[in-house]
C-alpha cells in the first residue's frame, strides 16, 4: 500500500541528484566496475548487470532460452511467460511450473473454524479466520521440515469497500471487524499426496489490532508511548517481514498512520506530520468508534507511537505475547532482512518505504548466540544507522545515538531518538531515496533494496532515468566488515524503464529475496506495461538473465515470498485481487468471467516446479 504524500521536509541531497553522476558514467561502468568498487564487487561476470544497460544485456532481441552464465551455468533456464499471456481475470505461470492455490482470505484457522461466507462476516469470526492483504511471509519447518511446518504471513491492509463492503463504517463491530482483518496469520500446513491443506492444530493463532503485545528495548516504558499502565495492543499494516536466525518471525509495521485520525480539535506536532499522521487518515474511520485511534482524544496521547515498529513472533509458542523490539527504530518499516555479520553480530537492513525516505541498518551489540545464552535479546541491544550515499560509490553508515551531538541537541534521550527515527535521520543527512522497499541479501554479502518508484522526483536529467522515477530500480551495496563497518560500496544493478518494449518488461520493483544459488526473485507492486498483470520475476545475479515466472490477475499486487528447506516449493501471495471488484475477477475461483457477485479473496499461491526441481531454475 502506497502512502501518496512525502512527509521529508529536508533539503538532504536527493538520491537522484547523487546518482545521477553514477549512472551518467555507464558507459565506464559497462565495461567494468569502477576502481572504487572493485574491492567489494570483485566478480567479473557481475560487472554487465551492473553497469549495462538491462535491456541490451537481459532482455535484447535473439536472447535465447537458457543463457549460459560462468562455466556454462544456467540459474533460471525456465520458459517465462509472454506479456501476452499475463493479462486478464486469472493467473499465469511458465510452462515449467505448476501452482496450487490455499489460504484465501476468510479461511478458518482456529477453532470454531467460522466459515467464509461471500461479503457478510463478524469480528469474531474475522478474528478465527486468515486475514486480508497477504503480504511478506516465512516457511518455519516441522519434523523432516521440506513438507510440513508453520506459515506467518503478514496481512497489510484492506480497505472498508472489500472488507465491510461500505464506504465507512457504521459501529464498533465495523470498525472490530476491519481491525480483525489486519495484522499475521500463524497457519501449520502439511503436504499429502502432493497436495498442500491446512492443519487445524496447536500452532494456529490470528495476531491482530487488539491482540495483547509487550515492547523492549530502549523505549520500552518511555511516556513517548503513552501512560505505563495503559495496555499495549496490535499490530496493523504488516508489510514485509523477516525470519531471524534463531527462528522467529519478525513482522514489519508499514503505513500505521493512516488508521489514525481526530474528531475533535488536534493540532500535529512536528513528529506526527513527519510520519503522516492527518485528520481522516486513509479513510477508514477507525477514531470514529474505537478512541484509541483518536488523536484528539487525550486518555489515548502516545497510541501513535505505539505503532511503526518490527515485531518478533515466536510461531511455535502460541502462547507467547508478539514483542515490539525498539532498538531497530520507528519509521514505516518494509520489511528486515537478517544476516550473521562479523563476530557473529545480527545484522537486519531495512527500508522505509515513502517518498524520499531512507535506508536503515541494525546491528546487535554482540554476538547474536552468546546474547541469547544469558537471556538477552539480540533486538534489544544494538546500533541503528542511515544510510547516505555518496557519488563516487561509496557509502557511510550514519548510527542514530543521543552520544552524537547533533542528535543530542535535538532528543532527550535515545528513547526519542529511536521514536522519531525518521526526524534523527533528516537531523543526520541521510539521503532521501525513491520508496525503499524490501531487502534481500545475497550469497556473497551483496545486499540489495527495490525502490519502487517516486513519480515526484523533478530534477530530470536526459542521462538520469530516474528523475522522475515512475517505474523504479534495484540498487545494491556491500558493507565492509562483513556487514558492520561504517561505509559501503554501491552500484546500479537494474533500472526498470530500461526492460520496457522487451519481453522482460516490468515496473515498481517491491517483493526481493536472493536465493543461496545466486537468483533474485522480483515482485512487483503497481502499474505494469502493455496491459500486465502484476508479476514475479527471476534474475541470474551474475548473468542478468531476467525471466517472468508468474503473473496475477487483474488489479492485484504480487507478493510475499517464502520457501521450503529444499527451495522445491516456493509460496507467494496475490494481493487485493481485482482491488476487491467482483466484476473484474473472482479469484480465487478460476476459470471463470468475472460475475460481479463472487467477491475476490487474497490467497497464497504455492509453486513447483513439474519435474520436482529447485524453484527458480
């Protein structure tokens, strides 16, 4: 979900300004990387992805199936689906593949098991059912692990016309029932004769508005959120998300500010207009019934701040409270990408997607297996930085601590630093960026960042795509020290303007994951070329293959990815199908012309590929 209105008031260098006179060099970098970043993107065959031109080296005209990469390797030899194919009220997906569709939205998890009916639910049932909006989510093995285990899947958003099937709500149980459509679901799958079903065990749980939660870290009990004795409840608009390396789920909390609004009189403060916060927020009138979500309402001051963090689910304890880890900052969280860095220290990137916001990166403290051997956790101690970039290349890391002066001068204490995040950021000189969205890092360190699109940007450039940036790219870097140094080097790896007219064709990069092997898997969020549906891609890092391995349907986001142990089943999501416009498609019923009755459903698709082979190839 796309929040329209850039809060960054700063005259921080923009990221077009800067890279500009990186990608006005691509003629240099076409033919190698530049001196500077040699030391860190040592791999020759990497220098074409990131220098040339995608549409020369990935999508030009007499590609043929299969090219070759180093030593004749082939990462994504699949046959991908034309742009012809991609269209219209149902799926697509290569030839090479085959998908099985589970989860719909309105699915019952937990006991009674309420069923779905077709546009008219309750809160209560909403709450025992798979939510709406199925965004980022990760595959917890179980036993052999490769066909049973746990799915979190995070449910973003869903508007009151799809939900409700209003314009507004008109009670509390309105207002229950969209809560209870929003936040996790914590679902055990198992596989049988090939087929994949839900188990209707101990492990299924709904994580939504109004489920109890705790917060730690350097915030936690800071009046910045409220009176100490009031109770913390919810999560809300799940974006991506992360599994950490000791096998928790970490959900990221994106556009809270729009279930936010007043009905009386509120005048925002400079923190609540950098977050977006306004009178009637995205609409959907929650302050109206519930006074938690007032901002004029005084018993409630703080409630805001309650929301915009990660949150740590434990999903083989069901009975354990989700936790708000504060040390990774408060802004609108994409999603966490987890990697054991130097010294054996978690390492999480993250962006913050809006217009000209920023990239930020946590580090723990120490260790990440010696901090849980005595009890703590690796979230709650840490350093929390901003990335600036720099023309040459290069890269720092920018640590949001009240020991900076500027900060000091600014924050009380580092539980205001980490609360307004965003406010240290712009304070610090981060660079503004085109929506960062999700973040993936590869086998060999490389980390990458989709940024979306960012259609506000003015300064055009006729050797600078990017200015303005309807369609988006993918940039990456590598820290030094193994992801915990204070500086980075950083290249261009795709530009999506540069795909149109190829069969290749795609816009607004969102959903990234890096496979072991060397693929990028790309998710797309918005409007595509030449009548497409929205898409999943896969890209050979090395060689820049680029290949369409599914499509959606008509009005929909792809999203969320997830695989099995051994990457030969790979789980994704159609978001917001038809926008939930029953005249445009049915889905998850196939096969059919729209009937303008049957609502569409968000649901999971789950992929293999035919000959029983790694996922991607």
């Amino acid at each position: 979900m796309e929040d329209e209105t850039p809060t960054n008031p700063t005259e921080n260098r923009p990221f077009t300004d800067v890279v500009g006179t990186r990608v006005a060099r691509r003629t240099v970098l076409a033919g190698g990387l530049s001196a500077a970043a040699v030391t860190f993107f040592s791999n020759p065959a990497a220098a074409t992805a990131r220098g040339a031109s995608p549409a020369k080296t990935r999508s030009g005209a007499g590609r043929t199936k299969g090219t070759a990469g180093p030593k004749g390797r082939t990462l994504v030899g699949f046959e991908p689906v034309a742009v012809a194919d991609g269209t219209g009220p149902v799926p697509a997906i290569s030839s090479d593949y085959s998908y099985q569709v589970i989860l719909p939205w309105g699915e019952p998890i937990v006991a009674p098991y309420p069923e779905h009916v077709n546009g008219s639910k309750t809160a209560a049932d909403q709450e025992k059912q798979i939510g709406i909006g199925h965004d980022g989510m990760w595959f917890y093995p179980l036993g052999k692990g490769n066909n049973h285990g746990i799915l979190c899947i995070n449910h973003e958003f869903g508007g009151n016309p799809h939900v409700l099937g209003k314009e507004d709500p008109t009670s509390l149980e309105d207002v229950r029932l969209s809560q209870a459509a929003h936040g996790v679901s914590v679902v055990e799958l198992i596989r049988r004769r090939g087929i994949w079903k839900v188990v209707r065990g101990k492990y299924n749980r709904r994580i939504h508005v109004n489920t109890p939660v705790k917060f730690m870290g350097p915030a936690a009990g800071s009046p910045l959120l409220g009176d100490a004795d009031r109770p913390s409840f919810g999560t809300v608009n799940n974006c991506a998300s992360g599994p950490t390396p000791w096998g928790t789920y970490v959900t990221c909390e994106e556009n809270f500010n729009g279930y936010f609004g007043a009905t009386g009189d509120w005048v925002p403060t400079e923190a609540q207009e950098r977050y977006g916060f306004s009178e009637t927020g995205f609409g959907y009138g929650w302050e109206r019934f519930d006074p938690r979500f007032d901002l004029s309402d005084p018993k409630y001051h703080g409630e805001e701040n309650r929301f915009g963090w990660c949150v740590e689910i434990d999903p083989t304890d069901p009975w354990q409270k989700p936790v708000k880890r504060t040390a990774m900052g408060r802004f609108k969280h994409e999603g966490a990408a987890f990697v054991t860095g130097r010294g054996g220290r978690v390492v999480a990137y993250m962006g913050d997607d809006q217009r000209f916001d920023y990239i930020y990166r946590y580090v723990s403290a120490g260790n990440w297996r010696s901090m849980r051997a005595i009890g703590q956790s690796p979230l709650d101690k840490g350093h929390l930085y901003v990335a600036k970039f720099n023309d040459d290349g290069t890269g720092e890391w920018l640590e949001l601590t009240i020991d900076n002066p500027v900060l000091a001068e600014k924050f009380a204490d580092q539980a205001e630093v980490l609360t307004y995040a965003r406010l240290a950021a712009d304070a610090l000189g981060a660079t503004p960026m085109d929506r960062p969205e999700w973040t993936t890092v590869a086998p060999n360190g490389d980390v990458y960042c989709t940024l979306t699109n960012n259609s506000q940007r003015t300064e055009a450039d006729a050797a600078n795509p990017l200015a303005p940036n309807a369609d988006g790219h993918i940039i990456r870097w590598r820290d030094t020290k193994r992801h915990t140094g204070p500086a980075f080097e950083w290249d261009i790896f795709l530009i999506a303007e540069d795909t149109h007219g190829t069969e290749d064709t795609f816009s607004d990069p969102d959903g990234l994951w890096a496979d072991p092997d060397g693929r990028l898997f790309i998710e797309t969020d918005g409007g595509q070329k030449d009548d497409l549906n929205n898409q999943l891609l896969v890209a050979d890092i090395e060689t820049g293959d680029l290949r369409r391995l599914l499509t959606g349907v008509t009005g929909d986001e792809i999203t969320g990815i997830a695989v099995t142990p051994n990457r030969r089943t790979l789980f994704c999501n159609t978001q917001h199908p038809g926008n939930g416009d029953p005249t445009l498609t049915n889905f998850p019923v196939e096969n059919q012309l729209p009937d303008g009755v049957t609502i569409p459903r968000d649901a999971t698709f789950v992929v293999t590929r035919n000959d029983g082979g790694t996922v991607g190839s």
